[in-house]
C-alpha cells in the first residue's frame, strides 16, 4: 500500500519491505526543500499516529526501533543522483569517498551517494550536500579529490 502527493515528490509506503517508508524527493538541486519536506511530512505522519493513541518506537539508547537493526538511530537515509562524468574513474575516488563517508552506489556514469545516517542525521545530511556542493562540473578532478 502507498499514498503520494499529486507531485509524487513525496510519498509513504506501507508494509512493504519496512513498516512505514517516507520518501521526499525532487529533480534539481535544492537538498533543502526535499528535506524540509520530509521533515514536515514525517511530523503531520507522526501527529496523525498520536491522535489514534499509536506513536513510533523510541529508545533513550538506541534512538528509533526499526524492522532491521543496522537501520537503529534515526532510520534516515539520504541520497543523491549525481552525473560524475569520469570522476568515479579517478585513482583516488574512492579514497576520497571513505574520507566524506559517502558510499557509491549504481553503475557507470551515474551514482547514488549515500550515507545511512546515526543519531546525527542532520549533520549527516549537511555533509552530503556540502559534498555535492563541492563537485563542479567542468572543473579538475585532482582538485576535487585533493580539497574534499
């Protein structure tokens, strides 16, 4: 079962391969928006859950109690779709990678960086996007991966 905005730029699946999935997303650039509106999606989601007597399962040590335990903490996950033209060939690519704890994922020119995020996904999600920010198409790749 699923519901979207009539954007489909956000939607929630339920009872498919987690309990409840809220995903934010957009074309463009603008991080801040999509996560802005995750945030206020996520909270209407949860007030609504209250007001039926249900609320998310929360630990004071463990942070949000999640079908599968490598997604305790915050259960966020945040991604970006960029066009690395020739970057991802770099000798120091994944180095640089490691170094931004940022993890490549899809094939040839176009990746998924993503970091499944701890207790401290705000400071997580900043990262990817002053990461992204960074990359300027046309400029040197040494430069990138010398200065990230």
């Amino acid at each position: 079962m699923d519901w979207h905005n009539e954007s489909k730029t956000f939607l929630v699946w339920i009872n498919e391969e987690d309990h409840l999935r809220v995903i934010s997303m957009q074309k463009g650039g603008n991080m801040k928006e999509v996560f802005k509106r995750f945030c206020d999606g996520l909270t209407r989601i949860e007030s609504l859950f209250k007001e039926k007597g249900f609320q998310f399962m929360w630990n004071q040590h463990l942070g949000y109690i999640l079908t599968c335990p490598s997604n305790l903490g915050t259960g966020l996950r945040a991604g970006v779709h960029i066009k690395l033209p020739n970057l991802s060939k770099h000798a120091k690519f994944e180095e640089t990678l490691k170094r931004l704890r940022l993890q490549k994922r899809g094939t040839g020119e176009e990746g998924n960086l993503c970091r499944v995020l701890g207790n401290h996904g705000l400071l997580r999600i900043h990262s990817i996007f002053l990461s992204c920010q960074k990359w300027h198409p046309g400029s040197s790749s040494d430069a990138f991966m010398e200065n990230s």
